[in-house]
C-alpha cells in the first residue's frame, strides 16, 4: 500500500466522522476528491492492487497446497508484494504463522444464520464468552509495517486490547455499537531484524466482560504491490458464498480496497445445480463487487466424472457480462484424461501441485504482465533490505 493510498483510507475514516447535523465536513470532501485526482491523473495507485480470491479446495488448500501460495511469490518477482489477509481462526491453511489462542470460540461451525458468521469475509474468525480469560496471538513468520484488525461492532459488544507487536502501547477498542464491521490499526515498529515475538499480534481481553467477535486481520508490507485476501475453503459452493450477507460483503470489499477477484467455482456445485442455477449464483456473487472491479474467471479442471462439463456454457458468458477474464482449464490444459497421462492430478477431483503451479504462472502473468518466482514474503529477520 502507497503512502497516496494510506491517504485516502484515512480520509475514508475522517469522512465517517460527521458534524452534529449527520453531514461529512465540506473540507474532508472536498479534500478527499482532490486526492482522488492526482491519484487518477498521475497514476500513483496502479500497483496498489488487492486480489480476492475464491472460493473452494483449488484455492483454499488442496492436498496440503495452494496456487495462491505460487501466485505471491510470482507476483512478488513481477510487480512486488504488499501484503496479506489472515483470518483469525483455527484452520490458517496458508503456512507461515504461529497460533496461540486461549478463551476462544471459532465461528466456521456456527450456521450462516447466526450474525457472527453471516456477516464475516469467509466464514472465519472467533468469538469470546463472558466471564472467560481471552487470547489470541497471530505471528507471522514475514515483516508487516502496519496492519488493520476487523472486528464486528453489535449493540452491546465487549471490549479487548491489542497488546502486541511488542514495545506498541497496548489498543483498547469497544465494539459496542451500531451492527457494522469496523477495522483498527496497528503499527510494527520493529521490523527488521526483530526477534519473533515482536512481530505477534495479540488480542486479549482478561477477563471478558461481554462477548465480541473479532474477524482477522489485513497485513502490509509497506512495499508496492499487490495485496491478496484468500477467503477459499475447501467444499464450498457458491450457494454457500450466497449465504453471506451481500450488504456487508459489499462493505467488506471496500475497506478492504478489493480491486479484482478471481473466482475458480463449479467443482461443488456440480451435482447439486442446474447450469441456470449456477448461471446465476455466480453472476450474483460477482455482482457484490463495486463496478469496475477487474474480474478473473477460472474453470475448474474436469474430475474424473466431467459433470463439470454441463457449465462449459456459464463460465465464459459471465465472465463476458463483467468485462472480465476467462481461464478455460479444459481447453488450454486439457480433459481430465491429459491431466492424468502429465500426473497433474492428486485423485479423481483435485489437481495436485504440478498443475497449481502452472495455473499460478499463467494467472500472475494475465493480472500483472508477467511471473518471476521469488520466495515471498521475506522472513522476519532479514537485515538491511529485500534478500531477493
């Protein structure tokens, strides 16, 4: 993220802050389109991308591996590495953190009809239970500059603080208030060359007065370059990301600067909808994005039944309707048979991570022009700049 864009997320939180009358000051306005306009006219935002990505195994984790994982480290030597969302939660498919969590409840069991799950990112996060001791400690094992935590505010929400990276003095936030997701900041001052318990952070509360829910946490490099939030979780269908409440996924995609998806969807769907029911689901999740959003479509690679087959039709057609990209598996890497005579596949559902890394190649190099792989993010304790 760019100093320019650090900018405009400060002056979107100035702008939240209203006179007596319910109207944004005329000057924060005012100011917050002339930044708009430099940053237009000069081009400064073009490497601040922020890349969701969804929604099942192929992204989450399959068979231990992610092409999400080859992606950033291909980015990183094409365009650079800004950063990373981590969800708060028991399950951090992606590697490279230590957990320590006490007094904690996930909410990934929780039904999508309860508040705490509905309205999250993806279906992660924790919730805390009056009268216990709280703690949850992330540590990364990569540099952070700054980082935001999103928690959910509910009318009567307890209170907790964020102690740690260590030397910060310790944030007190009260999530008491008006249903909506808020975000608090956080900065790490030591940075390089820190020992690794300066690089956690850490929410507690000791003990809880009322529950809370706190959701994750969005960390920045301080570099240019994209930013990546994996939301994927293996087995589920879009009709499952349709459970989400749109009005706070929408809110979720802006404070978190969503600049383009990419969507790999269908695999789990496909005993379960009709061509025109998944038409549909998936013209309805991509709709939850602001306009304007750079949109990736990516065909699932046929499994050994080929029901995938009965969507050959949506993927591309939607794909058109937002203006977006379309990765044809089938037609680029072939049917389920080639990828079984290449040994890309981990069993009849999942290709395994021969073909991730390929895949992984190929869309770095259609979002960003290029692929040049490099191990990201660096380790914490590298002195004196980019290993690289």
């Amino acid at each position: 993220m760019s100093a320019l864009s650090d900018l405009i997320y400060r002056l979107k939180d100035l702008g939240n802050n209203r006179n007596s009358e319910g109207a944004i000051p005329a000057s924060v306005n005012a100011l917050n389109k002339a930044v708009k306009e430099v940053a237009s006219k000069t081009q400064l935002l073009d490497r601040d991308q922020v890349i969701w990505l969804g929604i099942d195994s192929l992204t989450e984790n399959a068979g231990g591996f992610t092409y999400n994982t080859v992606l950033e480290k291909m980015a990183r030597g094409a365009v650079g590495w800004g950063g990373r969302w981590v969800p708060f939660s028991d399950v951090t498919p992606w590697g490279e953190f230590t957990i320590y969590k006490q007094g904690i409840n996930d909410i990934s069991p929780l039904p999508y009809t309860d508040v705490r799950r509905q309205r999250s990112l993806d279906g992660r996060g924790f919730f805390t239970s009056p009268g216990a001791d709280c703690i949850f400690l992330l540590e990364p094992a990569f540099n952070w500059s700054f980082a935001d935590v999103y928690y959910l505010q509910a009318p009567g929400g307890g209170s907790f603080n964020i102690d740690r990276p260590t030397g910060q003095t310790a944030v007190p936030v009260n999530t008491n208030g008006a249903l909506s997701i808020q975000r608090v900041r956080i900065t790490n001052n030591l940075r390089n060359g820190a020992a690794t318990n300066n690089n956690a952070i850490r929410v507690q509360s000791n003990p809880v007065s009322a529950t809370f829910t706190v959701y994750g946490v969005m960390f920045y490099s301080g570099d240019a370059g994209p930013c990546f939030v994996n939301v994927a979780q293996g087995g589920r269908k879009l009709t499952d990301q349709m459970l989400f409440d749109e009005s706070f996924q929408r809110s979720w995609f802006d404070m978190l600067g969503i600049t383009h998806a990419v969507i790999n969807a269908g695999m789990n769907d496909r005993t379960s909808s009709s061509a025109s029911k998944f038409q549909s689901d998936l013209t309805a999740v991509l709709r939850r994005f602001a306009a304007g959003t750079d949109i990736t479509v990516i065909r699932p690679a046929n499994p050994s039944d080929n029901l995938i087959d009965n969507y050959d039709s949506v993927y591309p057609s939607v794909a058109a309707q937002f203006n977006g990209k379309y990765i044809d598996t089938k037609s680029v890497y072939g049917s389920y048979a080639t990828f079984i005579a290449r040994g890309w596949m981990l069993d009849g559902v999942h290709p395994n991570q021969h073909f991730q890394y390929r895949l992984a190649q190929d869309v770095c190099t259609l979002l960003f022009g290029s692929a040049r792989y490099v191990n990201t993010p660096p380790v914490i304790n590298y002195v004196g700049g980019d290993p690289q």
